[in-house]
C-alpha cells in the first residue's frame, strides 16, 4: 500500500491545503494508520466459544491498578476452583487485577447465612500463586484499592436468553471506556463457577498449577500419605523398595446415587452411577495392576461407618478408609472445604487413581496427573505401561476392567470436566 501522499494543490472538504499543513496531516495519518495495524494484529480472535490463545499466551503483565470483585466462591472445593479460575480468566481478559476472593469453607450452598466464608490465602499460597502465575493472572489485597467508595457493578446476565456470545460482548464492552475507566468493576450475579466458559482447557490447567495449598494443609496431606505407605511398608508391599498405592474416589452416598440417576435419565445415558460392587469389580479387573497393594478409599465421613465397602475386594488388593487407617481425626478437626483438599492431595500423589468422570474432584486430579504425564513425554498411553496412571471406574474399558483416562488438554473449553462426561480416552489432545 502507498501512504505516501502528494501535497500538490491537496484539498480537504472542499480547502485548499499548503504543504506544511499537508505534511502534518500525512503523518498524523501514518501514526493512526500503524496504531490501528497494530491493535487488529495484536486483539486475537475467537474459535470454539473460547478466546483465541494466542492472545492468552502472551505473558505482557496484567495491570496492578486497576481490578475485578466477583462474588463469594461456593459450592464443593472443585466447583469453588474452577469459578476461581473462570473469575481468573475473565480478570485477564479485562487486563485487571482479581481481588482475592472469598471461598466457602462449608457445603450449604443454598443457605447464604451458613456458607462458612474463609479467604483464598487461608487455603492457597497467596504470594505463591502471584509468583507461579506471574504476567498470565494476578491477585490483589482491597487493600490496593485507592478508591473503595466508586466501583462499577456489572451484572452478570442469566437464563437461556443470556448465551455464550452475549457473555462475551458484555466482558469486551466492560474492556473499553467509559467502563474500563472505573478503578474496580464489580461482577454481581451468580457464582463464577455457573459463568460461561470462554476459555480452552490449558488456560485453566495454567491457573490451577498455581494453586498450592498452605504449608499447614500440606503437612497434613503429608501425614496421610505417610500413613499409607507406611501401612504398604509394614504388610511387605514394598518388595521392590517402594511402597505404593491406588486411591479410589468412591461417589457412592445417597445424594450423589439420587443426583447422578437424574442425570443418566436427562442425558438418556446408563455410564454415570456405579454401585460399590461395581466399583470393587472394576478396580480389581485393572490389568498389570502390581498387588498386593494398599486401596486408599477416598469416601464421604458418612460412609466410614459402613464397614460393607471394606469387603469384597479382589485378594491383593487391601482397602483402607482414614477411620481405619487412623487418620479421621487428622480430617475430623477441620471444615468440609479442607478435609476435601487433604484428600485430593491424597488422591493426586497416588500411584494409580480410579475416580468417576461426572465428579469435578476426579476429573480435576486427572487433569493434573495428564499433565505430569505430559511433562514426562507422555501424550497418550493406549496399549503401553505409564507413570501416573488414572481411570474412570463408571466406564467399562478392557478386560472388563475401567476405562483408561486422560484430559483432552487441547479442548476449547471446560465443559466436560466442569459438568462432566461419559466421552473420554486414554489420550492427553
């Protein structure tokens, strides 16, 4: 394209222009022309309801001055981590500054009054986080705000009429004057976790390794698995030196069986529910599963009671629950929200993880186990023998045993770790 401009007799709606004047307007032309190059070049675009990631792989930095205020985090502990990150994200897509969050230390959701808050650095390394995640997301203290009288509230649209694309808009609209103006934009509304998703998979799994629990959580976790290795060490499972251990996420209390029989009659499926016979079937038909081995079960405290789920394993492989192995009082001294993320550390660290693919809590640590697989040179493990292996129990896979699992690490969105799903694989893309 030819931008230069010839000066000669130039006229501009209708007035005749000397060539100082036609000068100054050919370079103010110039400037306007390359900034607006450069903004098309560098806003990235959209594929799969999702922001294009080249425009979220760039590590640039995200303004420290000005910030987002979402509202309290609920729900279970995974639900709570992916609103976390969802509300993350959409601080990035503003280029602001999340305020730390409030999360729920409790389950009662539906009662506001009860929901138990606790701040995110009582649960997670703040500094950690902002350090791990440093130029991709970054959190804040209110005490930053200079203003804390003047914010704008943006509320957050609901309902079928509020789709995936009007979502968008209203984030790209809140990027830009006279909103994007205001110090602190405050999103009212529903919780995050229940926002559309605008992001691929890898952006959450980035925010997530940032996530570190506080050093006296992981000491806990610590003990926990102590004890389980401990236990392998001393009934001689550990004839190579190591003693390991599968853990077994088991959703098998009453209100999971009533929520997950709803769901296979919506989805007109019959791969959600498993009983605890299936399960105890499934985890025993695993093939090249190293016995005799410690079973970790990870279940709900109104299950420790039930001395039924320590029967019937398979010969080798032996099943312990935190009553049993005589860590419930490690979990008994702290709230729901905690006694969860003991357990998925537990679980995470585990040499083989059987979990159900409608749990957020297994899908999460099978995401995180995909990607130290990956990082190990790993993207699929059809047919071969891997470090980290994880599978879905209410999938039937080979030798009648359950289906190999790996997170689709190259999916454009959350939706099926966030919901879950019945379509899964041993492949990482």
């Amino acid at each position: 394209m030819d931008l230069s401009l010839n000066c000669k007799n130039y006229r501009l709606f209708g007035f005749h222009l000397n060539s100082l004047t036609c000068r100054c307007l050919a370079a103010v032309f110039l400037v306007l022309f390359f900034k607006t190059a450069l903004l098309s070049s560098s806003s990235g675009g959209y594929y799969g309801g999702g922001i294009d990631s080249v425009s979220l792989d760039s590590d640039s930095g995200i303004r420290k001055d000005k910030f987002l205020e979402v509202p309290q985090i609920v729900w279970g502990l995974n639900n709570q981590k992916i609103a976390f990150s969802r509300a993350c994200l959409t601080a990035r897509l503003l280029n602001r500054t999340l305020l730390m969050p409030s999360l729920s230390a409790s389950l009662f959701y539906k009662e506001i009054d009860l929901l138990q808050p606790i701040s995110f650095d009582k649960v997670f390394q703040f500094e950690k986080f902002n350090s791990l995640c440093n130029g991709f997301v970054q959190l804040g203290h209110y005490s930053d705000v200079l203003n804390r009288t003047r914010a704008f509230d943006l509320q957050k649209g609901s309902g079928r009429k509020w789709t995936v694309e009007r979502d968008l808009d209203q984030l790209r609209h809140a990027s830009e004057d006279p909103i994007d103006g205001f110090e602190v934009i405050r999103i009212v509304g529903k919780n995050p976790f229940l926002w559309h998703d605008h992001w691929p998979v890898k952006d959450y799994a980035r925010v997530f390794e940032c996530l570190l629990l506080v050093d006296e959580f992981a000491k806990e976790a610590d003990k926990v698995v102590s004890k389980i290795r401990e236990v392998g060490r001393s009934k001689g499972f550990d004839s190579d030196g190591v003693s390991r251990y599968v853990a077994v996420h088991m959703r098998i209390e009453i209100d999971w069986m009533i929520h997950c029989k709803k769901l296979e009659q919506r989805a007109n499926i019959s791969q959600i529910c498993s009983s605890k016979d299936e399960i105890i079937q499934r985890v025993g038909n695993i093939a090249g599963l190293k016995t005799p081995t410690v079973v970790y079960l990870a279940v709900a405290d109104s299950l420790l009671e039930d001395s039924s789920i320590l029967s019937g394993w398979k010969q080798g492989l032996n099943p312990f629950e935190k009553k049993k192995l005589g860590v419930n009082g490690i979990y008994s001294k702290y709230p729901y929200l905690i006694q969860s993320a003991i357990d998925y550390e537990v679980c995470l660290r585990a040499d083989v993880f059987v979990g159900n693919s409608f749990s957020t809590f297994s899908s999460l640590i099978v995401l995180e186990r995909t990607q130290k697989m990956i990082r190990m040179g790993v993207n699929s493990w059809c047919g071969v023998d891997v470090r980290w292996p994880s599978y879905a129990y209410n999938i039937l896979g080979e030798s009648n045993g359950p289906q190999r699992w790996m997170t689709n690490m190259s999916d454009s969105s959350l939706g099926a770790i966030s919901y879950g799903s019945n379509s899964i694989s041993c492949r990482g893309y």
